[in-house]
C-alpha cells in the first residue's frame, strides 16, 4: 500500500456561539480511505464540528485543509464539489419529491441531465439502499427509518471522496443497521467516512479509529480498544 | 415527442386556430391574454418553480415597456429595435434588482421587492416631463410595424402575441426538464440540501430572478408596441399582484398553469362586469375557494389527479 495520505485535516478549529465555545481548538487529522468515527455525549459539539468541515456554518477561528486545499474560506457547495458529501442528522430530503428524483438530484451534478442515464445510476443507488421497490414514492411519505436510507443514498450519489454521515443509524431497525454496516464497508474500499454515531455496536463493527469529543474539545483518539479502555471517555459518557 | 411537448405544442395550435373560429371581441381579449399569460409565466420561474415570492413584478413589466415605448417616443426608434431596448434594459434591470434583493430571504425578500416596484412607479411620476406620468403615452400605429406587418391589425396582433407566447411556453418545457429547471426546484424545496448537494443555490436564485424579470419585460414591451399604450398604472402595485394571482389559480410550478389562470382571471372579470360593479368581490370569493378547496390551482390539481406527466 502507498503511504497514507492525509484527506482532512482541521487546526486550531473554533466555533463561538455567543460566549458559548461549541467547539474550541480542534485539531484533526483525517487519513485517507480511513472509515473514523467521531462520539461524544450529546452537545459535546460533533455536529458543529463536522458543519464547519463541510461549509455549513462557518468558523469562527483556524483553518480546514482538504485533499490538499485551504478551504476554510469556501463556500460549501464549492466543498460539495470537491468531494465533501453530508447527510444531515435531522433527515433533511426533498419531501416533496418522488424518492427517485431525489436521488437524481445527488447525481445529476456529476452525470449531467440526460434522463436515462440519471434513472440508471439513481435505481442503481436505491437498489443498494434497498429502496428501489419504493423509488415513485413521495419521500415524505415513507417511514423515518426509509428517509434515513434515503439520506443516505443521496450521500453516496454524489461519488465523494469524503463522506461525513451524522448519526444515519437514528431509527433504523436492527436489520436495517446490518445492512447500513455492510453498504458502509463497501463505500469504504473507496471512500474515506467520518461517522457520527450513538450506536457503539455499529461504531465497533466499522471504525478503524474513534475520535472522542467533549465540551467542544477532542478528549482521546484511539483504535475502538484503546477508546474502550481509556478512563477520560468512560468518565465522559457516565459523568463521573 | 414526449407527451408533454406535445401537449403543449397542441395548446398553441389549438390557439392559432381559435383565430380563425372566434368572434373579434374574443380573439382580441386572447391576444391580451396571451401577453399577460407571459408575464404570469415569468412570475412562475421564481414563484411556482423557485419558491421566490415577489410582490413588485410590475417593475419588470414596466422597465419593458418603458423601455420600448421610451425608445419610440424619445428617440424615434422603430418598432423592432425598441422591443430589443425593453428586453435588454429588463436583464440589466433585473439582474441589478436580483443582485440587491437577494440578499435578503422570505418576507424581507416580498418587502424589497415591494419597494423597489414602488421607487420605479414614482420615477415614472417624477419624469412626467419624459413619461407623462400618470396619463401615459400612445404608441401612434405609423411606428407599430415589424417588417411590413402591422401590429395594430387585429390579426398581425394575435399572431404576434402568439409567437410570444409560444416562445415562452415552449422556453419554459426545455428549462423545467433541464439540469438548471430541476435545481431550481430543488432549491423551491429544500435550499440547504440544494447547496450541500454541491449546487450554488445563489446563483441559480439570480437566474431565476433574472429570467423571470426578463420574460416580464418582454410582456410588458410587447404589451406596449401591440396595443399601443404606455402608462404609469401598469407600475403599480395592483398589477404587481395580478401575476401571483394568475399563478395561484392557474397552478404554481405548472408550465401552462399561468396561461390558464390568466384567461380564467381575465373571463371572470369580464362575464361578472357585465351584471355587477362588484367583480373584485367575486375574483376575492373565487380565490378564497381555490386557496380552500384547491390549493395547488387549477393545473395543479388536473397534474394531481390525471395527469402526472404534466411538467
């Protein structure tokens, strides 16, 4: 194998929110092709950390490298565009639309606006999700756990190099999650992942690392053992 | 040909040989509507298909026909050159109107709108030296004519009217199927999911809003060089509204839902003026019932129920 390269990497990273310090001073280093997974209680500032990586809401201090480009500056669909996808914790879909025109819209951007080969690639895509028997729906109509898959569907038609999923097991049922794992293990051979996840038994099964964050701070970094293992982060989630 | 491109190239055929079947009063109210129609549609790129609400699109109609009618009574201009003047002076000033009110969102977006209709209704009141302000101006027929066709023979005028139309109708088949038609959609339904999908949803707002004004504009100039008269009421704020009324019967986000909502408007006011003065009250109570019963309009409903296919 080549010499690990980093994809991702954030320093000094801050966000203020008033006198509120969200997320303080965060370095992070992200290698590519790594599936990393970022936990952390709630408001321990995951979410806020990864929408500054990907553009939505800006920084208030440090700087964001990105395969190589400074792009703390850069308005996020221009970062969509260089290969950073996002699926937003709270299902943020096309309610309106059919699931299928939905997931054309992830990837008509790549793909162009001819119809048959946009069908092609979105059935291809919600056939993996296992949405296809469901694709002229309208989203809003499907169960939560369906608009999840769909989310997700709509992350990987965008062909990124970095894919950054926030909490997408949320109201998944057991089987579902199987499946997510798997898809997730096969986007990986070619896709770097940052995941944000509750689920310690799906962070288990796909993180090669874990990055914990607390108060807006990273806490420990480690492989999912030495992360079992480490008191800090026990001390974390039990609040001792 | 797909049925929706051929739905609606029937819809102009059918209107090319309503020319020849109808009574004079009729053919000519249609060559009215038609404009109008083209004005609504233009409403509908940013309204029905971008979730863009403006409440000041007379602005738009007006710097088209200002500009056209300017041109001819100021400068002499021809007919054909003038209309060129209105379209182009509606992009610069739509696209400076998008680039200013952009910045803002929702209802801030409906008030600056608002406001800046209202500054151009005043400049047209202020240079009445140059406008004539309130009284407005005619075209005079000697310089309403195109390469021999005279745009005030009642005839010439429809087919005129029409090849507007038709141009915009067909205009606004391609864009809904296009890559940039689809997007502006996306931005209508979710703006947020739009730009994290990698799309600048700020400059697909500004073409929206620049297509839009440009398409009003060309109403306007065409309204002007095709029935001769250029004035001050077609600035105000009522006929700001017409088009998000036309719109909103005819079915938002529908390509021929403004030409329908239009005519209905249009006959409306015309049948219920001829037994009461009251016809704004039954335009209000028709409203009322379709924002009740009919909310997605009158196209809307027909896509709804039997017609998925319409775009």
């Amino acid at each position: 194998m080549a010499a690990v390269t980093t994809l991702l990497s954030t320093c000094g990273l801050s966000r203020h929110f008033g006198g509120l310090r969200a997320v303080e001073n965060v370095d992070f280093d992200l290698p590519e092709g790594e599936i990393r997974a970022l936990i952390g209680p709630n408001g321990a500032g995951k979410t806020t950390f990864v929408s500054m990586l990907c553009g939505r809401i800006p920084a208030s201090n440090g700087k964001i490298t990105f395969a190589g480009r400074d792009v703390t500056r850069m308005p996020a669909h221009k970062r969509v565009q260089m290969g950073i996808a996002y699926t937003f914790q709270i299902t943020s879909i096309f309610a309106a639309l059919s699931v299928r025109e939905n997931v054309e819209l992830s990837v008509q951007r790549r793909l162009g606006a001819d119809r048959g080969q946009l069908g092609a690639a979105s059935d291809a895509l919600l056939e993996r999700v296992g949405l296809l028997d469901r694709a002229e729906q309208v989203a809003a109509d499907m169960a939560y756990g369906h608009q999840r898959l769909l989310e997700i569907a709509m992350g990987l038609g965008q062909n990124p190099r970095l894919l950054i999923l926030d909490e997408p097991t949320q109201g998944l049922s057991d089987g579902e999650i199987a499946d997510f794992i798997r898809l997730i293990r096969e986007v990986a051979r070619d896709t770097t992942v940052l995941l944000i996840e509750h689920n310690i038994d799906v962070v288990m099964a796909l993180a090669q690392k874990i990055t914990v964050m607390n108060f807006g701070a990273i806490i420990a970094e480690g492989t999912p053992e030495e992360i079992h293992a480490n008191e800090a982060v026990q001390a974390a989630y039990l609040g001792g | 040909m797909s049925r929706a491109l051929t739905f609606h190239i029937g819809a102009i055929i059918v209107l090319a040989v309503l020319q020849f079947i109808l009574p004079v009063y009729h053919s000519g109210n249609l060559a009215r509507i038609m404009v109008l129609a083209v004005y609504a549609m233009g409403y509908n790129v940013m309204f029905g298909y971008t979730g863009l609400l403006s409440l000041g699109h007379a602005m738009f109609f007006a710097v088209g026909m200002y500009g056209a009618g300017l041109s001819i009574r100021l400068f002499d201009m021809a007919a054909a050159p003038a209309f060129g003047i209105g379209i182009i002076a509606s992009i610069l000033f739509s696209l400076g109107v998008g680039l200013l009110a952009l910045r803002t969102i929702g209802v801030a977006f409906m008030i600056v709108t608002l406001m800046f209709s209202q500054a151009i209704y005043l400049l047209i009141l202020y240079f009445n030296p140059l406008t004539r302000g309130d009284e407005g101006f005619v075209i005079p027929q000697a310089v309403r004519q195109v390469a021999g066709f005279d745009l005030s023979d009642p005839v010439t005028r429809y087919f005129a009217a029409l090849l507007l139309f038709a141009i915009a109708l067909l205009g606004m088949v391609w864009l809904v199927r296009s890559r940039t038609g689809r997007v502006l959609v996306a931005i209508r339904e979710n703006e947020e999911r739009a730009r994290m999908l990698g799309y600048d949803s700020w400059a697909h707002k500004l073409f929206a809003v620049v297509l839009s004004g440009t398409m009003a504009g060309a109403a306007g100039a065409a309204y002007g060089l095709l029935f001769g008269s250029v004035g001050a009421s077609f600035a105000e704020v009522p006929f700001s509204i017409l088009p998000l009324l036309y719109v909103l019967l005819g079915g938002p986000g529908t390509v021929i839902g403004p030409f329908v909502g239009t005519l209905f408007m249009f006959y409306l006011r015309d049948i219920s003026s001829s037994f009461t003065d009251a016809h704004l009250l039954v335009a209000g109570i028709v409203l009322v019932l379709l924002t009740m019963y009919a909310r997605r309009g009158i196209m809307g409903v027909v896509r709804e129920r039997w017609a998925k296919w319409l775009p």
